[in-house]
C-alpha cells in the first residue's frame, strides 16, 4: 500500500524530499534568541506553508 502525500493547496504530489523546503525561522529572521530553532515546511511549488514545528539545540 503506498501514500499519497501532497500539498493541499495545489495538489502537487510530494514524492521526495527535494519538494519541500525546510526553513529554519531562528536562522532567517533573527528575531530572537532561544536555545531551540523553529522551522517551516513549505511547497516548493507553491510556497504554502504545509507543516513546521521546534527543534532543540
């Protein structure tokens, strides 16, 4: 059985990792200063933001 994962904005189908873009907002923004790192996944084809999280140092 496989999956069929893709963006809910424009239906693109994710079949790799190279279809999403990891943004790590500690890094890009500068905003703050936290010992952990917040980041984004985003749609290479769209830009929609599909998921993110937090990672610690």
């Amino acid at each position: 059985m496989s999956t069929n994962v893709h963006c809910s904005e424009c239906g693109t189908d994710f079949t790799g990792k190279d279809d999403v873009e990891f943004v790590d907002l500690g890094a890009e923004t500068r905003f703050f200063k936290a010992s952990k790192r917040f980041y984004l996944v985003a749609c290479n084809e769209c830009g929609a933001a599909i998921g993110g999280g937090v990672a610690g140092r």
